[in-house]
C-alpha cells in the first residue's frame, strides 16, 4: 500500500512538472477546438529494442495510440471553470515480464503519426526501480516536439500492463459549454 502511494505522489509531481513544461511551450499556440470539444493526437505508442537515439524500425510491442483521457466515456462532461492541457492516453499488455522487458535495452516511444511512424517525439528507457512489480519511466521530448510524459508498466503474472499518459502542445483542451 505505502508503494501504491509513493507512486501516487511520485506521478502527481511528475504531472505537475509537465503541466508546467507544457504551459511554457504552448503559450505561443492558437487553440483551434470547437467550444466544448477535447481534440487529441493519435500518437502511436510502442516499445522498441534499442535506444531512443536508434530504436530498431520495427517495434517489438505495439499499445494503442493516444486519445484525449476520458473522450472514450459516453457520460464523460466538462468540469471546471478554466480548462487546461487535456492529458492523453495510451496502454495495453505486453507479453513478456517486466524483468524480461528491462533485461536487454528497450526505450517505450510515442511516434509523431501512423504515416510519420520513423519520427519519434517522446521517448524513455525501460529501467529504473522495480518497486514490487511496478517501474515508472519518463517521457522525454525528442528533437524539441514538446511532448513529454510518463508511462506505468506493470507486472501482471508472466505480462506487463502499460499506461502511458501524454501531453502535447497539439491537443487543445475541452472548453465549457458543450
């Protein structure tokens, strides 16, 4: 349990220093979302062998590409009075053991697009501490895209689960008024 919320505190503080990260490369951006819209970048997500430097050309590992948290809940609304960098989301399970995962050298990276896929723009080692079958691995911002995040693997018997969460200077946030 103390894990689980060292973990909690660990992501608050690393979302807050990326909401900030955020904030200060997109102040020069021009929202283009319709009022109450939440408009997200599919960016493909995938583990590679290699290094973030030079991943192989085919991932060993696909998740799914990111959505908008919360755009795939029917009953989801907007709440607040100010909106702010909408956090985008990817995972999935890997089938392979964390331990199998982080015993050779693999990165976890966030692609520009399915057509720009050799483009990365976010990306991270697999290593750290394995705090009772959890690692969590930051996101770093590739070629200066501004798209920086955190992703949570966890063991899951002879499987990993992935949850990656993203934020970019392209997705522009819900606005009240939907």
């Amino acid at each position: 349990m103390r894990v689980i919320r060292s973990f909690g505190v660990i992501a608050m503080v690393i979302a807050s220093l990326l909401s900030v990260v955020w904030v200060a490369n997109a102040q020069e951006a021009t929202p283009t979302a319709e009022p109450g819209a939440a408009q997200g970048v599919e960016y493909p997500v995938a583990v590679h062998a290699g290094t973030c430097a030079m991943p192989t050309p085919e991932p060993e590992f696909d998740l799914s590409s990111t959505i908008v948290v919360g755009s795939d809940v029917a009953e989801a609304e907007f709440i607040g009075i100010t909106p702010g960098p909408p956090a985008l989301a990817a995972s999935g399970t890997i089938d392979s053991s964390l331990a199998d995962l982080a015993a050779t050298e693999r990165v976890i990276a966030i692609h520009q697009s399915a057509e720009e896929y050799e483009t990365l723009v976010a990306c991270g080692f697999i290593a750290g501490l394995n705090a009772e079958g959890q690692l969590v691995v930051t996101l770093q911002e590739v070629e200066m895209s501004g798209v920086f995040g955190i992703a949570f693997f966890t063991e899951n018997e002879d499987q990993t689960d992935v949850s990656v969460y993203v934020l970019s200077p392209d997705a522009m946030p819900a606005t009240p008024g939907a």
